[in-house]
C-alpha cells in the first residue's frame, strides 16, 4: 500500500447531551470544515463512509444530503467506539482499490446522558461473550453483572490494575494530565482543571472505579479526507501529512482464555500496534505524539503497555515522572483524550486523527507538541474492532 494523503480534516466542538446540534447538523459542518481545510468542493468527493453507533440506518446520507445530493456511494459503519476509524479504514481501502483517489470518511454521535447500556436488550447481546469471560475471571455477582456493561467491564478493568499494583493515585494522575492537556482545546468539553484529591475523595460508582475515571457520555462530529498524492496535486491539496502505517484487528480465541486486560483491548491494541509499526518500519521510540483511546483511565494505562511504551510494572512510575506529558518522552492524548475532550463514538476516531494532522502541521496552537514529525492514532471499539494508524509529516 502507498502512502496515502491526509487532505483535509474538520470537526465541531464537543458537547454534552442536550447542549448539541443534531447530528446531521454536526456532520454537514464537520465536512464543510474538512472541505475548507482541503480547498476542495464536495464534488471531487468519489466515496464517503459514515460511521457512528446511535442513530438509524442511512443517517450518513441524512448528515451528507445536507451539502450535496450528487449521487456518490455513501456507506455507513457501525463499529462500537471504533465507528470513526472503521469508516477511514473503509474510506483507505477504497483507494488502495484503484476505483477512487478521494474519499471522505465521516463519524457522528448524538448521545443521551447517563451509561452507556444496551439498545436492544430482546436481541443477543454481541458483548455476551465479553461479558461472561470478565464474570468468571472477576467473580462478579449477579447483581454486578446487571450493571450497565460499560461500567461492569471497565469497573473490572480498574479492579485487575488495583491487583497488578497500579495504584488509585495514578489511576487519578491520568485524569488529571488530560484535564490540563484539554485546557488549551477549544474543542474539549472539560477544561477545568482537577486535582488526585478532588477524584479520590469522590466515592466509587462501581467497585473501586470513580466518576473521574470515565469518559462522558458525548455529542460531536469530525470528518477526514485521504486522497493519493497524484489527486493532491492535481488539486492543490496540501500533502504533507501521510498515512504511513495501519494496524487493523478483532479478538483472537485466546483473548477471552486470559485476563482482564486481553479481554479489555491490551491484546488486541498490542496486535493491531504491532501491524501498524511493522507497516510504518517504525518503532515506539520513533513517535512523537500520541491520541489513544482514553474511554477510561485504566485502559489509558492498559495502552501504554499495548503500545510498547512502558512495561507494566512501570505504570506507577510512567505516569509519576511525567513521561507522557510535554517534556516527556511522548506527549498522549494533547487534545485531552476522550477524558476531557468527550467521546462521541462514532466521532472518536476522526477527531484523533484532525488532532494529530494538527499537531503535525504545527497548527495546534498552545497544545502543540514541538517538533511533532510522527504521530499514533488508537481507537478501540468493544465488541471488538481495533485500529492503530501512524501518520507522518513529509
């Protein structure tokens, strides 16, 4: 696969439940963005691809109609948290075809507030198998189980990181530095400080897992167009930032035979990383920047082993010396990851992506990360699909 063209990318700012647009309102301005970033007009657009998880089917259409009704393939993707970076996935693989050189990849969320739970609680439940292999490594009771999945198997996430002797402080710290890092994001909902205290004097919704540990529940869109370099040119494009490594994945049969964490997206984020710096010739040492998929402050840290930049016995000690903040060795999640900035599912993933392609352009303002040549994108959707690309500034 060559290295393909980020071209242009847009988003809106984040929101609450019941403080947003509606969604197809937050799309249509999403791409408008991504268009003016690329210089294009809808029309040089071959293929889109939707994704997002709450809303019906062809709400991609819906979002898209409202800028141009040209009669262009439009598909829409639903793949839990990793709704975004399915549909870029989709949107890359279209060119890597040959059958087009531009396409837009589009995700949205208009969410309700509260915990996630399920939609379709009378249809089998695609988290069944999740669920029960937690269940059984967890001892959860039956009443635990009857929790809203999010916060069942994430509660047991924070649990296995207690027992491997992570501690609540830095379980806290994580919160915190995304807390700082989105204070600068005019995009991100949060941007308030807090402190370790002010999260561990607040008591526990689930076992040992705290409010200030969890992403909110999220409102936003974000859009990203890939294009060849060929297509770029001939279009006065701006190209310098390329796709040059993709790692792409569900579970394996051996996630679910062990513990918490290869249930919970370690294993696979370690796979689908794996991939992607092989596809890159690249390594963690060879990164810069970082947006990884924050939807806890555990599975932030559950990353950072995934990604190869820590062993587990060094988490404490990571977060401690700062060697995932600015003046360490990688600067994760600037934005203020989903944390801080929200978790609109279908949006995630595109967001990263706008961020990064930010940050590599020099063009993140007081967030920047100085001197950011490579960056890594992780998004992970339960169920499960994980994605890792790696982008760099030509």
């Amino acid at each position: 696969m060559s290295d393909l063209v980020i071209g242009g990318v847009g988003m809106v700012p984040f929101k609450k439940p019941g403080q947003s647009e509606s969604y197809d309102v937050m799309g249509e301005k999403a791409v408008k963005n991504c268009l003016a970033d690329a210089g294009i007009p809808f029309s040089l657009v071959e293929q889109a691809f939707a994704g997002y998880v709450y809303g019906d089917s062809c709400a991609g259409q819906a979002a898209l109609y409202r800028i141009d009704i040209g009669g262009i393939p439009i598909f829409n993707v639903n793949n839990n948290c990793a709704s975004g970076s399915s549909a870029l996935a989709l949107a890359m693989q279209a060119i890597d075809s040959g059958r087009v050189e531009c396409a837009l990849a589009l995700g949205f969320e208009q969410m309700s507030p509260g915990a996630i739970d399920n939609i379709f609680p009378d249809k089998v439940d695609p988290l069944a198998r999740h669920a029960s292999a937690i269940a059984r490594v967890m001892n959860l009771s039956p009443e635990e189980q009857a929790m809203p999945p999010a916060i069942c198997m994430f509660g047991a996430q924070v649990d296995a990181m207690l027992d491997m002797g992570v501690t609540e402080e830095t379980l806290a710290a994580v919160a915190v530095k995304s807390r700082q890092h989105a204070a600068h994001n005019e995009n991100a909902i949060f941007r308030d400080p807090l402190t370790v205290e002010e999260i561990l004097a607040s008591p526990a919704i689930f076992r040992k897992l705290r409010k200030n540990y969890a992403c909110p529940p999220s409102c936003g869109a974000a859009a990203v167009i890939v294009c060849t370099p060929e297509f770029a040119r001939s279009h006065g494009i701006r190209s310098d930032v390329r796709m040059i490594g993709r790692g792409w994945g569900s579970d394996r049969h051996a996630y679910f035979t062990g513990g918490v964490l290869d249930i919970m997206f370690q294993a696979l984020s370690r796979d689908a990383a794996s991939a992607a710096y092989e596809d890159a010739g690249l390594g963690p040492e060879d990164i810069d920047v970082i947006e990884l998929h924050d939807c806890f402050t555990s599975n932030e840290l559950a990353t950072y082993e995934a990604l190869g930049l820590c062993k587990t016995e060094e988490l404490n000690e990571f977060v401690a010396t700062g060697r995932g903040t600015y003046g360490g060795d990688w600067v994760v999640n600037p934005s203020g990851g989903l944390l801080a900035k929200g978790h609109p599912l279908g949006a995630t993933g595109l967001a990263q992506i706008t961020e990064l392609t930010w940050q590599l352009r020099g063009e993140a303002g007081k967030r920047q990360v100085e001197g950011a040549l490579t960056a890594l994108q992780h998004n992970g959707g339960l169920g499960s699909a994980g994605f890792v690309h790696i982008l760099q500034r030509q």
